[in-house]
C-alpha cells in the first residue's frame, strides 16, 4: 500500500512539474502593438484563422467591421457565414480598457446578457501585433484563450501568414488548433 501511495505521489509531482514548464510563458500576459490610431483601424476585417471560440462553432468565414464613433469608441458588427450560407451578425461596441490606451479595448455586444450585465458580459479585446500599413494585425485574450488573425483581404500570401504565425506564438499562443476561413469555393453560392 505505501509503495502505490508512493508511486500516486510521484506521478502527481511529475504532473504537476510538467504543468509548470510547459505553461512558462502564461503567467505574463502577452505584449501589444502598442499605441493604436483608431482612425487607421476601422474599416473591414477579415478572420483568416481563429482559436475555437462557441459563439463562432458554425462560421466558416468571418469578418468585423469597425467605425470609430465621435466619443473615441468604436462600433463594431461582427458577420460570419455558415456552411449552409446562412449570415449571422452581431453588433457591439469597443472602449478603450485604459483610456488613452488604444491597444487593449472592451468588446460589449448588444444582447440581452450584456444588458442585465454589462460589466460582466464585454470581453478582453487586445491587439497584439499590427503592420505599419494597418493590414494585418493579430487579436486576442490576455489568457491566451483566443485569438484571431486578421487581414484587409481574405486571403494574404504565405509570407505573410507566415509571419503572423510566428508573431502569435513569440506572444506564447499555441496555433495549432487554429481553425482556417474556407475558400469561398468551400461555401455556397450567395442569395
């Protein structure tokens, strides 16, 4: 009996050091882009890869569009495209997290969660890398729970999703379970 309790305990110490290495960079939250000028940001978005997220299980192709409003915010509506060709939209707005601080923003969208809870229901929306030329740029969660590629165009050349890669995992995200925008010939036709 106290040589399996031994082994239990060697076995859980083992685990629980091999946790801690492999989890070494997710105590620091990853580093922004820095100052964003809004101004430059808004437009059209398009996902090109995402981590899996619930609220996007069904779309197949993504992409937001932002509009920065007088008081500094931004609107945001969200579109998506399932594989039956369906459209769903969702419609929010972003604030700055710090105000001054354009790289870490709130996402509230308009449901009926965020208006019995609006403090609770907005999410962590934080650029991570963006080009000099504001045409590509990398969001995420400072948890690592979520990211998002995104691009001026729906689809980029390999160097450039390349590169994106390699900026999402300097900032210790795990892009291997990075669900890919089906090529429009992958989708039906549109109404």
């Amino acid at each position: 009996m106290t040589r399996l309790r031994n082994g239990v305990s060697l076995l859980a110490l083992t685990l629980a050091l091999v946790a801690c290495t492999g989890s070494s960079n997710q105590g620091e939250p990853p580093s922004t882009a820095g100052d964003v000028d809004l101004q430059r940001y808004q437009g059209t978005w398009y996902e090109l890869a995402r981590l899996p997220m619930f609220f996007q299980r069904k779309c197949k192709q993504s992409e937001a569009h932002y509009q920065l409003q007088a008081d500094g915010t931004m609107a945001v509506t969200n579109r998506c495209r399932t594989a039956d060709g369906e459209t769903i939209e969702a419609r929010g707005q972003a604030s700055a997290q710090v105000e001054g601080r354009t790289d870490k923003l709130w996402v509230r969208f308009d449901n009926w969660f965020s208006k019995l809870l609006p403090d609770v229901a907005r999410g962590e929306y934080w650029v991570l890398y963006l080009d000099s030329d504001y045409r590509t740029a990398l969001v995420g969660h400072p948890n690592r729970e979520y990211l998002w590629l995104l691009s001026r165009q729906a689809q980029v050349p390999e160097v450039t999703q390349a590169l994106m890669l390699e900026q999402a995992r300097l900032r210790g995200y795990d892009t291997a379970e990075l669900i890919w925008r089906a090529a429009d010939d992958e989708m039906p036709a549109k109404p």
